[in-house]
C-alpha cells in the first residue's frame, strides 16, 4: 500500500509539472528551427573547402550542413554578399540584413560564386 501510494504521488507530480511546462525548456542553440532548411543532404567535396575567392567578389551564402566549421547563423541562408577579406582560411562577407550592413566570418564550404 505504501508503495502504492508513493506511485500515485509521482504521478501527480508528474502531471502535474507537464502541465505547468516545467518538465523540458526548449532549445534555442544555434542549429535549431533548421529542419526543411538545412535538409538537403549535400556530400562534402574537399574542392568546396579549397575554393578561392578574390576580395570584391559577389558570393551567396549557402549553408553545407555537413560541414560545421565557419557555418553561418542560420537567417543569413541564401542572402547575397560581397568578400571583403580573407581571415585565416575564412572570408569576412559584407552583407545587408534587414536595414543594416553586418560582416560575418564564413567558410568557402558555405559561399558560392556568383559571378562567372
């Protein structure tokens, strides 16, 4: 009986909690919300990670999921760039988001030349 009883508390207080909200807060990391975004399956190719570009360059940022170094924020998928240098094996791109001018850090495995 009193093991019963000790069952029936858990349980009240797990139901209790559920219905509060208390049990699991959700993710807010980096990758989340970014199922249909980033759901193409694209095989690395070590040609992307080599890939050069010259500063004044027009690129897209196109995020690789399968290579996690130097990957953007998730909101600047498919925004439109220009390089304006190079740090280390990276290139900073300038871009608009919204109404301002940022520059991010981002790898070559996540940029895309535009112009031909």
């Amino acid at each position: 009986m009193l093991l019963f009883n000790f069952l029936k508390l858990q349980l009240n207080l797990y139901v209790s909690c559920i219905f509060k909200g208390e049990i699991m807060k959700r993710s807010h990391g980096p990758r989340s919300d970014t199922r249909h975004k980033y759901k193409a399956y694209k095989k690395l190719k070590i040609t992307e990670i080599l890939q050069e570009f010259k500063i004044g360059e027009r690129v897209a940022i196109v995020t690789n999921p399968s290579y996690h170094r130097g990957m953007p924020f998730r909101r600047f998928h498919g925004k439109v760039g220009e390089i304006v240098g190079k740090r280390g094996r990276s290139y900073l791109v300038r871009f608009k988001d919204g109404g301002k001018e940022k520059v991010q850090i981002i790898s070559p495995a996540h940029l895309k030349s535009l112009t031909q």
